[in-house]
C-alpha cells in the first residue's frame, strides 16, 4: 500500500513538472482490415471527451465485440450501440454487394445521421478548429484549393451542412493525406472532421462482404463497467522535496516555479490550488483508462493470441508503459498510437500491479528530476538579461545545484534499495 501510495503521489508530481513526457509519435499504422473496423467502431462511439476502447474478436461462427469507455454507460449509449449492432447484422444477411449498393442503402445513410448527432460535441470541437485555419489563412493557397474543391467559400462556411462538410472532409484527405505542400494540422483537422463519414463508409464496407457474412451475423456485444476507486497522495510539496532537500532552494523553485501561469493551472487542476494545497495529501478518483479495461479482459481469458485495441484517443505515458511492460510478459498486444501525456488520474490495473509499480517508479523519478531541471533552466535563464545564463549568477549556480542534488539523492536510493533486497 506504502509504495502504491508512492507511486500515485509520483504521478502527480511528474504530470505538474512534465506533462508531455515526449513527442507523440506521428507515424500511421498498417493494420488489418477488422483492425480498421475496430478503430472506426471506437470513432463513432466517443462522445464529448469520453474516450472509447474496442476489441474485435472474428471467429467461424460469430464475432465478440467488447467495448469500454472511461465513464459509465448510459441507457442512449446502449440504444445507440444496438442500432449499429443491428446495421451490421442486416448488412450481413444481405451481403455480398457493391460498396455502392452499401451506401446508398437507407440504413447506412440512417446511422450516419445517428452518428453525426451522438457525436455532435465532439464533431464541433473539430469543425471550429478546422474552419479557424481556414478564416485566419483564406489568402494561402492550399486553402483557396481546399475551398475549390469543396465548392464553398469562407462567408458560407458556417452553413456548411455536418454530413456534407465530414464527406468532403473524408474525400479531401485520403486524396492529400502524402501532401507536401499543405501544413500537417491542417490536413489532421481534415481528418477529424472527415473520420466521421470515414468510419461509417469502412464499416458498411466491411459488413457488405461475403467473408463477413457468417460472423457479422451474430454479434456476441459486452460492454465492459467501467472501474473506479479513491487513492490517497501525499502533498506536492512532501514529493518535491525528497528532489530539492535543501529548504531555501526548495523554496526559490517553488516562489519562481509558481509565476508561470500554465503551472499554477495544472497545480489547480491536479491539487485543487497553489497555496496550503500543495502541503496538504489528499484524496483523487482515479479509473482504470479504456484500454486497460480492455487489456484486463484480455489477459483474464487469453494469452497465446495476438489482440488489438483500438482506442479513440493514442494512449496515454502510462498505458503505453503498461502495455510494454505486458509484453515482457508474453502477451501480444498491439494499440493504435499513443501520444506520450501523463495524466494525473490514471489507476492500476491488478494484474502485474506489484511489478508494475517496481518497474515504474524509478522511471517517473527520472521524469520528476527532468521537469524539474527544464523549469530550471527556464527560470535561469528568465532572471538574466544576457542571450546566454551567465554561470557566475548565484540563482542560477543556486538551482543547477538542485538537479546535481536530485542525481544524487537518486543514486542513493538505488544503493539502498539493491542493499534491501
């Protein structure tokens, strides 16, 4: 429990000083063709922030979908999970057909409309960010091209119709996705907007074909509880200070630390403030992330076999970790990207949680002491007025020290702990 507790008070510290503990990984996956099924299931099933984890399993005589999201199923989830469930199975019967016959069938056309209002939220969030690029950079001419293409202009933008705008939006991408000429977020909020209609295309192509027919047409659905708890944490301060021992230069870090605005906003966000908050433990609900649910259901029942989650969101540092450290352990997984961000909520999962937690640790110190030398170096170099730190300045001599101070506590702790064992 101690060393739980350390762990859950270090992952909070970590996402305060380092939230993005690297750069996202950019590069598209080649997945099989019930893969893809899988990611644009997840797709269509993410509303608002929720994210949304699938896995498909295609066997002889039927298919198993388990699906989990990171808050709890409501009756409109489940009404609306049917309606697909029933698209596919009806598809199915009637299959084979052209991919035309398929979409220009009125069921397919029905989900679409279903999809666009489940996912209305969600979808806006991406219009506004899609039409932003186009007002603030109407003059370029990738936008001018984009606009031709889509037979609009700006003064008419905002009455674009959602099912026009994410087919066109669908279209304009898989022709332009290897472009050279037009800027990379640009096109990914091409693909946002367009992943709609993308996805409900892909999975009436998918169900329309003949080698689907005898699994699609029984569907074994579970929607997996998503599993929450309460976990204690001790104080910001309490964790930064095994870091920076020394009081004054805890004290300087912390003063100058606290002056930049984002921090004092993820301390907010994190501790609930960034005065006697930071000295306080407290308590944080945390949930099992989807993909870890996910990834439990698969380890309780298989192992032998190579699985693939799809997730509507990259996973996470820490899922992305787990699913490694899984690995090691000889289970095939695959995921569909992840972007490196730490998130402060994250729980457990039982399996491999002694060894997890073992293995993790000394990796979130190593993220603590670097947040901490990044902010450093910030605040050095904010207090002289030079292009270059001047290393005669005791401030700045004064926080260096504390990242030597950090490596060094480190080592020792290493020494003791193999001393224990």
């Amino acid at each position: 429990m101690l060393q739980e507790k350390e762990f859950y008070s270090k992952v909070c510290v970590a996402g305060s000083v380092k939230f993005v503990i690297n750069k996202a990984s950019k590069e598209e996956i080649n997945i099989s063709e019930s893969d893809k099924f899988s990611c644009n299931l997840a797709t269509i099933l993410a509303r608002d922030r929720e994210v949304v984890a699938v896995n498909l399993k295609m066997l002889l005589n039927k298919c198993k979908i388990y699906i989990s999201k990171n808050d709890k199923w409501l009756d409109k989830d489940v009404k609306y999970i049917n309606e697909i469930k029933k698209l596919m199975t009806n598809l199915s019967k009637d299959a084979p057909m052209t991919f035309t016959q398929a979409s220009e069938r009125k069921d397919v056309i029905t989900l679409f409309f279903n999809v666009l209002e489940y996912c209305s939220v969600k979808l806006g969030y991406r219009l506004d960010k899609l039409k932003r690029d186009i007002k603030n950079d109407k003059d370029k001419p990738y936008i001018k091209a984009f606009l031709e293409f889509a037979g609009i202009n700006v003064d008419n933008l905002d009455k674009m119709d959602e099912y026009d705008i994410s087919m066109i939006c669908c279209e304009y991408y898989k022709k332009n996705k290897n472009s050279l000429t037009i800027p990379e977020k640009f096109l990914g909020h091409n693909k946002k907007v367009g992943s709609y209609a993308g996805s409900v295309m892909d999975i009436a192509n998918c169900a329309r074909k003949e080698k689907y027919k005898t699994s699609f047409s029984c569907i074994d659905l579970h929607l997996l509880d998503p599993i929450f708890a309460d976990q204690s944490i001790s104080s910001w301060n309490a964790i930064i200070k095994r870091f920076i021992p020394i009081q004054k230069d805890h004290e300087d870090f912390k003063e100058k630390y606290l002056k930049n605005y984002e921090i004092r906003d993820r301390l907010n966000h994190i501790y609930g403030g960034t005065g006697t908050q930071l000295d306080c433990e407290k308590t944080n609900h945390i949930y099992l992330h989807a993909e870890l649910n996910i990834l439990t259901n698969i380890m309780n029942q298989y192992k032998g076999n190579n699985e693939f989650i799809a997730v509507s969101k990259k996973c996470c540092y820490l899922c992305e970790s787990y699913i490694e450290f899984v690995r090691s352990r000889g289970y095939k997984i695959a995921i569909s990207g992840t972007h490196k961000k730490l998130y402060h909520r994250w729980k457990l999962p039982e399996t491999f949680k002694k060894e997890f937690v073992e293995h993790t640790l000394f990796n979130l110190d190593l993220i603590i002491e670097s947040g901490i030398e990044q902010h450093t170096n910030i605040i050095a170099k904010s207090d002289n007025d030079k292009d270059s730190v001047d290393s005669d300045n005791p401030d700045y001599v004064a926080m260096k020290s504390v990242t030597k101070r950090a490596k060094l506590i480190k080592q020792i702790d290493i020494f003791n702990n193999s001393d224990i064992q």
